[in-house]
C-alpha cells in the first residue's frame, strides 16, 4: 500500500500490527518509486533530478535532496 503525506513524499507500507480493534501501529518506509508507477527507473530520477537542493523528496531523510538521495534511487533501479 502506498500513500503521499502533506508534503507529497510517498510512502510504502511495509507492516503493521493489530493491537486492539481501535488502534493499528504502521511502519512506512520511504520508497525510490516516486512517481507511484511500480518500478523505479529514469523518471523517478527526473523527479528527483528536479528537486536536487529542496527538502522533499528526501529519500535518506537528512533534510535536503542531494548526492545521496540519487545513490539511494540508483541501488532501487529496476
């Protein structure tokens, strides 16, 4: 399962557990797909391209996209 916050950064679902019928602790993870399309490829990295100096989509969460936000979309290429 996929969602976008606020600040349009994607997230993927990962798990979650059931602790009583009223409350559900999730743990979401940060995903290269940033377009949402299945696959991460070269136009997730024209949108991360295009962002290069902002602050989302921070893939490695250390406030600005940069260098290493590109090694982390590159590992993730399919």
């Amino acid at each position: 399962m996929k969602y976008i916050d606020s600040q349009d950064t994607l997230y993927e679902l990962e798990s979650y557990n059931l602790i009583e019928p009223s409350t559900v602790t999730v743990k979401a993870e940060k995903t290269a797909d940033l377009n949402g399309d299945g696959v991460v490829n070269i136009l997730d990295l024209v949108i991360l391209s295009n962002a290069f100096g902002k602050d989302s989509p921070d893939l490695n969460a250390d406030g600005v996209v940069n260098i290493l936000d590109l090694v982390v979309i590159s590992n993730a290429f399919d």
